[in-house]
C-alpha cells in the first residue's frame, strides 16, 4: 500500500531524502521496512499507510530526488466573519 508522509519542517531529510511540510504519497515498494520502521518512529514526521491511492501516479515521481506525488491541502469551508 502506498505511504504518505509529512513533515514538521520543510526539507527535514530521512532515509536518503528530503521530506515536504506538505503530505506526499510513495508507493510502497520505495521503502524498505527497515526504513519504514525508521519513518514511522521519527518524531518530525507524520507516516500513514493508505489504502486507497488519490489521484496522480507515484511512478512518475522522482525517489532519488525526495519527490513523491503532493496532496494538495483541503480547504476548510465556512462563513467568513
């Protein structure tokens, strides 16, 4: 399944690449577990394992480049005052 990772700070690098502020999608084979491992216990990152992939193709990003497939944030919705 593909991963999704975020990062507290832009350009915050681990396993080789550098990680966004804004969420970007892997697909599940460019980690290896160990690495996995190691993501998901770093506290400046947020890792999620999806199940569903959005639109976009994380075959045409570039890993050696840190470059994944962004999610564009949601816009939240309401009355503006």
């Amino acid at each position: 399944m593909p991963i999704a990772i975020k990062s507290k700070r832009e350009g915050f690098r681990r396993c080789g690449i550098p990680h966004s502020i804004e969420e970007r999608i892997y697909p599940d084979e460019r980690f290896t577990p160990e690495e996995l491992t190691r993501l998901q216990n770093e506290p400046m990152l947020t890792v999620r394992i999806i199940k569903e992939m959005p639109a976009g193709d994380p075959e045409q990003a570039n890993p050696e480049q840190g470059e994944g497939v962004s999610v564009p944030q949601q816009k939240r919705g309401g009355k503006k005052r």
